[in-house]
C-alpha cells in the first residue's frame, strides 16, 4: 500500500510539472492562428496485470503501473482523410512499465507512433479508440541457462503494440483529461522463439494540453465517388513488391537458430472511394526453415521448387495520405511444409516514399498464430 500511494504521488507530481510546462509554453503561433497546428503534450497514468493466456504465465500475479508521455496532433481537416475520420489524433509516444519488478520478465520501454479514431465527438465529449505500433524493449528474455522460466519472450527488441478505448473530456480551452481502458502487446513475432508474447489489461487516466491556441476544423469536404465506379487506368492500382523476415522454429532444433523468409508479391487494386482500394493478390514465398521442419516432421521432397509457399488473396487498403494499411487473406496453392494450414493472413504498414516507390513493414499470420514479420520495399504505378 504505502508502495501504491508513494507511486501515485509521484504521477500526482509528473502530471502537474507537465501542466505547468505546458501551460507556460509561449509561441507566435498563438497570435496568428493560421501557424498552429494543435500540438499537444499528454501524459498518462496505467495500472494493470498480465493476461494469463499460457499457463506458465501464472507465476506471475503482478499488479503494476505504466506510465506514457505523447507528442501528439489534434488534427483539424488539413488534410482530406482527416476530416473523413473526424478530425482523429496522431502522434508518439514513450512508454515505460516495471512490469512488476520481476527478476524473469524485467522491464519494459517502448517508443511507437499512434493515432486515436473518434467514434463519437463533440466539442466537450469524446469516445475514441486508440491504436500505436512501434518498438518495444524488454530488459530480460529467455536464456536457457541464466532465465529459462522466461517462456514468453525470446529476444530484448520486440513489436509493441497498443490499444485502448477512451473517454476524453475537454475541461477548458487547451486542456483535456481522459479514462481509458486497452491492452499492451510485446511480440517479436517469431523472429526469435520462445515467443508466446507478453499481454497486459490496463486501466488509467490521461491530462493533455494544447501548446498553442486550438485551430478551428475545416469541415469535410464533400467526395463524388461516381467517378471511382468506372473501371479505367486511373482507378487501378498495381504494386511490385519484395520483403525479408527471419524466424526461429525452436520446436525442431532448439533455441537461438534464425532462418531467412523471402517474399514477392503482386497486388492490383480498384480505388472504390477516395480512401479506400479492394483488390486481389499474389504472393511467392521461400521459407528456408521449412527443410528443417519437414526433416523434423519425417517428410520428404524431391527438390528445393517444393518449398516454394505460392498464394491467391483478396486485398483491402485504407488510405490516409501518404501512409496507408493493407489487410490480404489468402491461401496457399503449392508448398510442401503446411504446418500453419492452407489459409494464411497479412497486415502491412505501407507508406510512400515517392510516387512509384513504397516501403512496407507486414506481419504474416495463420490466424492467431505468428509466423514472420517483413521489412521491404516496392514499386507502384497509379
């Protein structure tokens, strides 16, 4: 308990330095409003515990804090999607958790962009859903020898991945203060193994603060979507592409052994709105981990052309300038190693770079299961 209360008299001390940081803050952009682009500093407070979803986790009963700080942008219609989505917050965030002081699991930093969706908004109300992906980093991981009963992570750098349903309320000019509830995520997505992951429910508050005066809204502008009907070159959209993973397949050979994934794919799509594409794709894999499980298994194959994982999928793209998501579910028509199934899953950040050049990040899945994560690059033409 008096743990609790000296924790909580430190987030009381964190919250009203950053206030008063905030609130003493002095800019030309507050007397011309056009140079604002609703900044703001927010602070919050978790408590929370692990989600038990192996068994092994049960050893750890924890209760803990966590604490984030944000650079963020209330954004305002500046750009189309962000009217379209009305007018959401985007930003980053630093986040630290002692993850209950535990000489197995460590702690926890993690540095990941965001971006909060409001459901429902009014000047004083709103209910958001909020979502952040970045980089994580845990101070134990699983070693063999000096920390085995660490099952669920196997590597210091891992995905973190954030997501929590908010209540904000704006208690004055350029201040708000939220209740939320959400989840946090660190997988390493199988790039190194044991990855069972480590899950925690939390629940907090949050204060913000605008550094500058709030820009007003620029309503949404009105989209005729007739024009994205027609099926011509200027609504279609092809995507050249190639990515690199590596993973570990402990239950064949052990630990701390990584295996190169390589991937082309093809994607075209149809722009149905002006954010949103629907399409089909092609993907051919080389999975250099799948020789080691088929020995394992007792499986044999003729020549190396049998490994190669070829797949038919229907795509999905979200829009939002430059940066934009793409959700294929597909299934696989040749590959001898089908551990994971036939049907499989990718969720990929795009983001341009140029006009004909992306760069992509994806996370490749057999539903809930983790098989790779891709960094790549691609060409496109419309």
């Amino acid at each position: 308990m008096k743990n609790i209360v000296q924790t909580n008299k430190k987030v009381l001390i964190l919250s009203l330095l950053s206030i008063l940081i905030c609130s003493t803050q002095v800019s030309v952009a507050q007397e011309d409003s056009k140079k604002s682009n609703n900044f703001q500093i927010e602070l919050r407070t978790n408590y929370g515990f692990f989600i038990h979803h192996h068994l092994e986790m049960t050893r750890f009963p924890a209760r803990f804090p966590s604490f984030e700080l944000s650079f963020q942008q209330a954004t305002f219609g500046k750009k189309d999607w962000q009217a379209y989505f009305n007018y959401p917050i985007i930003g980053i965030t630093a986040y630290y958790s002692s993850l209950g002081n535990t000489d197995v699991i460590g702690q926890a930093v993690a540095l990941y962009p965001f971006i909060n969706f409001p459901f429902n908004k009014s000047k004083i109300n709103t209910v958001s859903f909020r979502f952040g992906v970045g980089l994580g980093y845990l101070t134990k991981k699983y070693d063999r020898h000096e920390n085995f009963q660490n099952t669920s992570i196997g590597s210091h750098f891992n995905a973190a991945i954030s997501l929590s349903l908010e209540y904000r309320r704006r208690i004055a000019k350029r201040y708000d203060i939220a209740a939320f509830i959400g989840l946090t995520h660190f997988s390493n997505g199988s790039s190194r193994c044991p990855n069972n992951g480590i899950n925690m429910a939390q629940c907090g508050l949050s204060a913000t603060c605008l550094i500058n005066e709030p820009q007003e809204y620029i309503p949404k502008r009105l989209s005729d979507n007739k024009q994205y009907k027609k099926w011509n070159l200027k609504t279609m959209s092809y995507y050249f592409g190639f990515s690199y993973s590596f993973k570990d397949i402990d239950e064949c050979i052990g630990y701390n052994k990584t295996f190169s994934v390589y991937n082309l794919y093809v994607n075209i799509f149809k722009q149905i709105s002006r954010l949103n594409k629907i399409g089909v794709g092609l993907d051919v894999a080389y999975d250099t981990s799948d020789k080691t499980a088929l020995l394992y298994d007792g499986i044999s194959y003729s020549n190396d052309f049998q490994l190669i994982k070829t797949g038919i999928n229907i795509a999905y793209e979200l829009m939002m300038d430059n940066t934009s998501f793409i959700i294929n579910m597909g299934y696989h028509i040749t590959g001898k190693e089908m551990d994971g199934g036939k049907i499989y899953q990718k969720l990929s950040l795009k983001q341009n770079i140029s006009k004909h050049l992306f760069a992509c990040i994806g996370l490749t899945t057999h539903f809930a299961r983790a098989d790779y994560i891709g960094f790549g690059l691609g060409f496109k033409i419309n």
